[in-house]
C-alpha cells in the first residue's frame, strides 16, 4: 500500500476485514470511470487523484480531502482543514 508507505494513511493492518466491519464497500474502477477520467480538464496532474474525482462525478459520490485543488472540479467535497 503506497500510501501506508508514504505516510499518508494510517490504517489497521487488518484493513480489509475493518472496512468490511464498518460496511464500506471497495469502488473498483471500471471502464466509464476511464473514459471519463479522459474529459477532465488538467487541474490536478496525479492521476490517482483523477481517477477518484472521475469516479465520484460518475457514481455521485463525495470526495473527503485535505487537497484544495479539488475545489477547481465540479465534484461534492467533504474539505478537512490539515
């Protein structure tokens, strides 16, 4: 997990079984997600980054961040002061 590496998630090592238990379910991405991954204008350039904001304006989901270059899509934010 990059992100556990990276020092920018801190989660149990049993984090599949702790997601299960509090009900979240895993979002796999899927072609329409891609494609419109594609449309988005190039405000944030990681692409990881992309791809959730594609795949929050798809499913109608909410984004929950620290990064404020989110604000500059049309996308649902759920914004969490540092």
């Amino acid at each position: 997990m990059g992100f556990l590496s990276l020092g920018k998630l801190i989660a149990p090592s049993n984090l599949e079984e702790a997601l299960h238990f509090s009900r979240f379910e895993v979002l796999s991405i899927t072609l329409i997600h891609g494609i419109r991954v594609a449309d988005l204008p190039m405000h944030h350039k990681d692409p990881f980054d992309r791809m959730l904001i594609s795949q929050a304006l798809v499913e109608g989901l909410t984004i929950i961040t620290v990064d404020q270059v989110f604000k500059l899509y049309d996308v649902p934010l759920f914004i969490q002061d540092k």
